[in-house]
C-alpha cells in the first residue's frame, strides 16, 4: 500500500500548477456547494414548517378560547366561527377536533364521520398524520382543562401540508439548479482567475527559454512583485555566473600561457634525444600536452554562484579578532573593537574574515599605538571602519588605492596586497570601500556591504 502511494505522490508532484489549481478548486465546489444546499435546504425546511405550525397553533388557541361545556346537556362544544370555509367542507383536509378521550366530542363538520388520532400531551406538539382519504396532515395539538370536567380534553387541529411540500420542493429545485449554475459559473472563473495568475509565470518560462538558447542574457523583470524578486535573483545568479566563467576563462588563458613555454622547451630537448628513447618522451609530453588542454578548457568553462545563509557576524570574527588581539598586545598596540553583538549578513564566513583580517593586519603593520575597529549594520546595509594612528596616506594616494586596475602594493610598499583582496572581495558582493584620513592621524579603511549581496 505505501509504494502504490509513494508512486502516486511522485506521479502527482509534477504534475502543472494549472491542473493542480483545477482540481483543488473543482473538489472545493463538489464539497462546498453540495454541503451548502444541505443546510439551506434543511433551514428553509425547518423554517417553513415552523411557519405552518404556527399558524396551526393560532388557529388551536383560537378553538381552545371558544371551547364551552353545557353541564346540562353534558356535552361540549364550540360554537365560533373561524373564519375558514374549509372546515365546513366534507373532506376539505383541513380539520378540528376536541375530545375527552371517552364519550364527549366535538368536531369540524369537515371531518364528517372520521376521528383523529388522539395522543395524550400536555404540551404543545405537532406531528405528521395520514388522514381521511390519503391525505397527509400536520397535526397541531394539545390538552387542556376546562371546568367543571374532571379530566382533560384534547384539543386538536389538522391541515393538508401539500402545499408546504410543494413549496419545499419548488424552493429545493430552485436552489439546485442554482448551486449547479454557481459551480459552472465558479468553475469558469476560477480557470479564467488561473489562467490570468500564471501569465507571469507562462512569459516567465519563455523567457528562460530564450536565455537558454541565447536569445536573451537577462530575465525580464516588469513582473508581479512574487517574481520581480525571483527574477532579479536569477539574473543576479546569471550575472555572477557570467563574471566566474569570464575569470576562470581569463585563469585558465593565463595558466595555458605559463605552461606553453616549458612544453615548448621541453619538445626541443626531446628532439635533441636518441631515437630510442626520443618516442617515449615525446608521447608522455603528448600525454602532459592534452590533459593540460583538456582540464584548462573544463576550468575555462567552469562558473557557479550561490546565494549565503546569514551568519552572525560577532561569533564568525571571534576567533580572528582574538588572535589578532594577542598579536596586537605583543607589538604594544591597543586594539579597540566596537561590534555589533546582532549583527548578521548573507555572505561567507571566511571572505568576511578575509576583509576584517586583512584591514585589521594591515592597520597593525602601520599603527604607532592604537588601532579601531568599527563593525554595525542598519538592517540594510553593513558598514566596517578600521583605523590606525599610522603615517596615514595623503588624499591623492588614497584615490588611487581604490582605483580599479591598480595594485595598491605598487602604492605603498607592504600595505597593498591584503587592501587589494579586500577590494576584490568588497567589489564580489557589490560594495563599496574607500579610504581616508582617521581622527587619530592614520588611515581609515571605511567598507560598506549589503546585508543581502544581490
């Protein structure tokens, strides 16, 4: 049983979206509406018997206020007029009838030679009869005491409840015929509702298509705000795929170039080899040759991205900023940090460490006594401020530091490798660094990050 529904479940789980939404709205309205007939049925049932019953009951309190009793004749009766020729007709389906349950009766000339059936109840009651001739009849009836009788008389009161049946019928046909026409009507814009919600979804998937065939290098963005994200995300992904291949492309030509070189060289000593042995080399350098070309292309090909989890920026440094505490405390130098304990950030831990680290070391390798680091977010965006009370470098210098093409190394000698991987990295995650001149006189390496790099 749990494979036949493990197959189904996978049957199922790719099935569209459209059919899903199809047949969740179409089971909705064979439950639903179905239900609601019920209880709309049984409402309006419930309340027009109600209704006959209480017209029944009018007319019994009627009945029982005109009932009289001759104690000479010793017989009861009610000689009122209720207004209603029926019952003076024979039969009419409507009827009246006081009893004693003994000898003492009156009746409704409409029901002629026949009785009604008598049930003792105190209480007012109603119930459902088959009377003279087949005719099905609301009872409505009660006892009551009337003086100087010892025992109670019965009062009862009986209409043919043809027409409420009918009117129940004519109400539930009514009402069927419109519960189907809702459903029609539900199910028809609901499609049409489908149909309009997964447009963006439809031109979405075409849209993929034509990136995937290279018609197009982006995803549309005009999109509901559901899928403007998920389309910016994708094309963020696209475009960071597009950088990776660039540069492993641009690593691998490199490499290729490194090695031609030696290969060449080698090729030329080979030959320079016995005849004998000149083969076997030449088909292991053959051998170098190809797997250098084959593993450099697959590099030059190779590309990924992904999208970081937040970490808590406080424990991901703890154990940098403590190392480099102790390195600081050795070279006499006071290290002061302000870090924000809740701040988090979608990014790697170790690139984040690279660029605290490589800040804070190159702050130590120029700071005289102090070195600051300052690390807070906004809930947007990540700022980091490191500064020393060093040499500093003038405004000139640190325009060109941060300029793209340029190794700040060949800037200031032993401070430019560390502030270039931090470069690279601040521009990897689309941020922003710049440098200036500290309060303390020293440089001020000043980073700001997206909290969620896009």
């Amino acid at each position: 049983m749990k494979p036949a529904i493990t197959r189904w479940a996978q049957r199922w789980s790719t099935r569209s979206i459209t059919l899903r939404l199809l047949l969740a709205a179409l089971l909705m309205v064979l439950l639903a509406l179905p239900m609601a007939g019920w209880l709309l049925t049984h409402h309006y049932r419930t309340s027009a018997i109600h209704a006959f019953d209480e017209r029944l009951e009018t007319t019994l309190n009627v009945i029982i206020a005109g009932v009289t009793f001759d104690p000479i004749a010793q017989q009861i009766s009610y000689d009122r007029s209720l207004g209603d020729p029926r019952f003076e007709q024979v039969y009419s389906g409507w009827y009246w009838q006081i009893t004693d349950h003994d000898q003492l009766s009156a009746t409704s000339r409409s029901l002629w030679d026949q009785r009604l059936p008598v049930v003792d109840n105190t209480n007012l009651s109603a119930r459902t009869w088959n009377g003279p001739r087949g005719q099905q009849l609301r009872i409505v009836e009660r006892d009551i005491y009337l003086a100087p009788l010892e025992t109670p008389l019965h009062v009862s009161i009986a209409a043919r409840d043809d027409a409420l049946r009918e009117d129940i019928r004519q109400f539930q046909q009514a009402l069927w015929l419109g519960l189907v026409g809702l459903g029609a009507l539900l199910l028809g814009v609901l499609a049409l509702q489908v149909r309009w919600g997964l447009a963006p979804l439809r031109r979405m998937n075409a849209n993929l298509r034509d990136v995937e065939q290279g018609q197009a290098e982006q995803l549309d963005t005009h999109l509901p705000d559901e899928l403007a994200m998920l389309a910016e995300s994708m094309n963020a992904v696209l475009i960071r795929d597009q950088r990776l291949i660039e540069r492993s492309r641009h690593t691998a030509g490199n490499l290729a170039h490194a090695l031609k070189t030696p290969l060449s060289v080698m090729r030329l000593l080979v030959k320079q080899l016995p005849s004998e042995s000149r083969a076997h080399w030449e088909v292991e350098l053959s051998r170098i040759d190809n797997a250098v070309r084959h593993h450099l292309a697959r590099a030059s090909a190779a590309g990924e991205g992904a999208r970081f989890a937040p970490i808590a920026v406080q424990d991901t440094l703890a154990a940098l900023i403590t190392g480099l505490t102790r390195l600081a405390q050795r070279r006499h130098i006071r290290l002061q940090q302000h870090i924000d304990s809740s701040a988090r950030v979608h990014m790697d831990g170790q690139d984040l460490q690279e660029i605290v680290g490589n800040l804070l070391d190159n702050a130590l390798r120029w700071a005289a006594s102090d070195v600051s680091i300052r690390l807070q977010t906004d809930g947007q965006r990540l700022s980091l401020r490191v500064s020393d009370d060093g040499p500093g470098m003038s405004a000139q210098e640190c325009q060109a530091a941060v300029q793209r093409g340029k190794r700040l190394d060949e800037q200031r000698s032993g401070s430019g490798l560390g502030l270039a991987i931090v470069t690279d990295l601040v521009a990897l995650y689309q941020g922003q660094m710049h440098l200036q001149r500290a309060q303390a006189g020293g440089l001020e390496v000043v980073v700001e990050l997206p909290v969620v790099a896009r």
